[in-house]
C-alpha cells in the first residue's frame, strides 16, 4: 500500500485502516504506507509520520508528501536506481 494506491492493486486503505484502528491506532491517524515502515497522516495538522508498527508510536515526523519523499523513499532507492539529485528547494 502507498500513498497512490489504488483498488485494482488491490491496495485497500479503508481496510487497513479500519484494521489497525481496531487493534489499536488512534483514529488520528490515516495510513497512507506500509513497507519496512508505517506512514500515516496526522489528520490534526496534516503532517506525515511514520508509526511504529506494533506500538503505532510516532517515531518520525515530515512537512508533507514530498518531505516524507525525499526523507524515505529517495534516500532509500535514489542511488539504486541512478535517479538525479534533487534540488532543496
């Protein structure tokens, strides 16, 4: 699942959402990923965190998409797979 997911990948985010918030996530929350980590949206203030995925527990926190981006996705596979360097602004 991911945050441009969709139903034919069979990436069903009311489902895993209703999942984890019956076992425990707080109704905060909208899980938008789940990989090695849990993404989700603070839907308070819009910010993305990534959870703990036993404790939901925020362990980190990002702007937006495109921080979380940056910050998980593209550190992770930018020199993998020869993507550019991205500018900071």
């Amino acid at each position: 699942m991911g945050p441009f997911g969709d139903s034919e990948m069979e990436e069903n985010v009311d489902g895993i959402n209703a999942y984890h918030h019956s076992h425990g996530l707080s109704s905060a929350y909208l899980i938008v990923h789940v990989g090695y980590a849990m993404t989700a949206i603070r839907l308070a203030d819009g910010r993305w965190m990534t959870l703990n995925k036993v404790t939901y527990e925020e362990m980190l926190e990002y702007d937006s998409l495109d921080g979380w981006y940056r910050r998980v996705l593209r550190a992770e596979y930018a020199a993998r797979y020869g993507l550019p360097i991205l500018s900071s602004t």
